[in-house]
C-alpha cells in the first residue's frame, strides 16, 4: 500500500493516508446503552475459524501468489473451483494489465455470485494475489513473501463465508469479488494510481454491465494475531452506519477487542475505486497498528507475513461479525 502524509510520503505498499487529515468524527457507543438499543441480530450459521485458517494455509502452501507466475495460476484455478462449489455462478475476468514497473501481466479478478436475480445485494471482496517483493524487509526485500495476511486471510474468510452461505442461503444477493494485482504497487509514492489494478478494472468493468449492490466490505489483513481494525476515513465518510453497524456487532459479540473506535487516515486500497467509479458505499476492515509507522503490522511486506503470524481467533471474530450482519441484513429484507 502506498501511504501519504501531507508532510511526507512514507514508503509503504497499496494505501495512502493522509495522517492529519480531519475526516468525519465517529462517536464511541456508550457501554452502558441499555440493551434494548443493541442490534437484534438474527440467528446464522457456524463460522469456522479451523476451515477459515484451513483456507490460507491452502493458498500459502501454492507459493506466494505473484501474477505471471505458475502458483498465481494454480491457485486462480482453486479459488475458482472452490467457489463453483458453493456459488450459483462463477466468473474470471481476465484482461492484460502493466504494473507501474512496466510488467505486462495477465490480471484475473475471480467472482462468485449468490443469488444472480436478487435486487437488494452485498458486495464482499479481498485481494488475492501477493506483493511481488518483501520491500519492507532488511533482510532479502526483492524476494517474494507468503502473503498469509496480506492476502490470504480475506479471501480465507470469505471462502469460509461462501461455505456457510452454500450451507444456509440467504434470500439476498451477494456478490464475492477477489480482486487481482493490488499489491505490485510502487512504494515510493511517485505513481499514482499504481496499486488496486484488479479493482481499476472491475470497477470499471464490472461483471455484470450497470452492476449495483447496496454496499460492499472490503476485507485486507483481517488475519493477523492480536490485530486492531480502526475507522478509516474513506469508509467513513463512503459508509458511516455500514461502519457503525459492524463495529457494535462486533463488539455485541464480544470482538471489542479487536473492532476498536479509533479513527485512522483514510487508505487507498480496492474501496477507494469502488466508492469511486460505481458509486457503492464500502468499508474497508484493515488492520490497524498505531505502533507502526505505517499503522499496519509490524510483518508488513516482510518475510514474517507467513501463516505464524495468523491466528484463527482474529479470522473468527471477523468471519462470525460479517457473518451476523449478513443474515441480520437478510431477515430485515424478508420483513417488510
Ligand atoms: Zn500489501
């Protein structure tokens, strides 16, 4: 993510964050609301977080995910299998991209669709490819790296998610898009635009021509170990109550931990192009480091993003609030 400041630019991969930027103010819940003011959620399946975990390490085990190579096109092809598996419909959309380093590659954005017909629907997306180089790291940084986190953990959930959701159908429309080439981005700050090409182009192209969805939730680095999801701005400013709604899930379920009401820059990352060129409110959860120059962790784009720094705990407490939402969403638009 490519992260600025209006001071500085800091060197980093796919997001840009203005640190001092002012956005919407987002007030803490009180935690003494009397329960009645909690969001009656509806009952949903089991989220397996073993199954979830089950899922990155399967991607892991292909090799880090790098467009052009045998292991992107391995693993391509068992992302889309396994949502053939639970999905009504699966698309790949392929189209020849150029990285900001001038790399031709073949992108393939992997989309899996519930409920084709259905008007009111969700959009859940992650990227799934791996930053080309560990530029972070000291240590060996034009090599690949695993992408257990930066990767690997969104689509693991959403994975699970498609499972569960093959399991119990919801009556909604849900749209599963894995965006491609997020991540070989230039981390100097000097290209604009440079990361987030599978979205570029999805946003631009969607799957379906005039596609609409009553909003999206973008999942990035929603597997790390202890990790925080803070407020960022482009999501609160694109969806204040999707934001508002999420957070006190989580913290109903007992993810306060985790969903923390701190506000953080806003990121460019696949929301941004989104928001953008469909029009489609979208939050983005993404951890959130405050210790870290880069407010993400400290593995980021390093060698250490491996599948020891994921941890199932985080993949459930994300999984099972995104899984509550989605079927709380369902039973109020069976309600009239
Ligand atoms: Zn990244």
């Amino acid at each position: 993510m490519q992260l600025k400041t209006i001071n500085a630019y800091l060197i980093t991969s796919v997001c840009v964050i203005l640190l001092d930027a002012c956005g919407p103010s987002v007030p803490k819940p009180d935690p003494d609301l009397p329960t009645d003011t909690k969001i009656q959620l509806a009952a949903y399946p089991t989220f397996s977080a073993d199954s979830a975990f089950q899922y990155v390490a399967k991607q892991v085990a292909f090799g880090p995910r790098v467009p052009n190579t045998p292991e992107h096109a391995r693993c391509a092809a068992f992302l889309r299998n396994e949502l053939a598996r639970f999905c009504d419909t699966v698309i790949v959309q392929t189209a020849p991209d150029t990285t900001y380093d001038g790399t031709r590659i073949t992108m393939k954005n992997i989309i899996g669709v519930f409920n084709p017909q259905a008007k009111n629907r969700i959009l859940l997306c992650a990227h799934w490819d791996t930053r080309p180089f560990a530029d972070q790291d000291p240590n060996r940084p034009r090599e690949r790296f695993d992408g257990a986190n930066d990767g690997g953990s969104g689509v693991g959930v959403l994975l699970e998610m498609s499972r569960i959701m093959h399991s119990r159908k919801p009556g909604i429309g849900i749209d599963i898009v894995f965006f491609d080439a997020e991540d070989w981005g230039d981390a100097s700050g000097k290209v604009d635009h440079s990361y987030c090409l599978g979205s570029q182009y999805w946003s631009k192209n969607p799957h379906v021509p005039g596609y609409k969805a009553m909003y999206g939730i973008l999942l990035d680095m929603v597997g790390g170990k202890d990790a925080l999801f803070g407020l960022e701005m482009n999501s609160v400013s694109s969806a204040r109550e999707l934001v508002m709604q999420l957070w006190g899930i989580a913290g109903q379920l007992g993810y306060g931990k985790h969903f923390v009401y701190a506000e953080r820059g806003p990121i460019t990352d696949d929301h941004v192009y989104v928001i953008h060129n469909l029009q489609i409110p979208m939050v983005d959860i993404i951890q959130y480091d405050p210790e870290n120059r880069h407010q993400f962790a400290d593995y980021w784009h390093t060698h250490n993003d491996n599948l020891e720094s994921v941890a199932p705990a985080t993949l459930k407490a994300v999984g099972e609030t995104l899984a509550a939402h989605i079927y709380t969403e369902d039973a109020r638009w069976k309600t009239p």
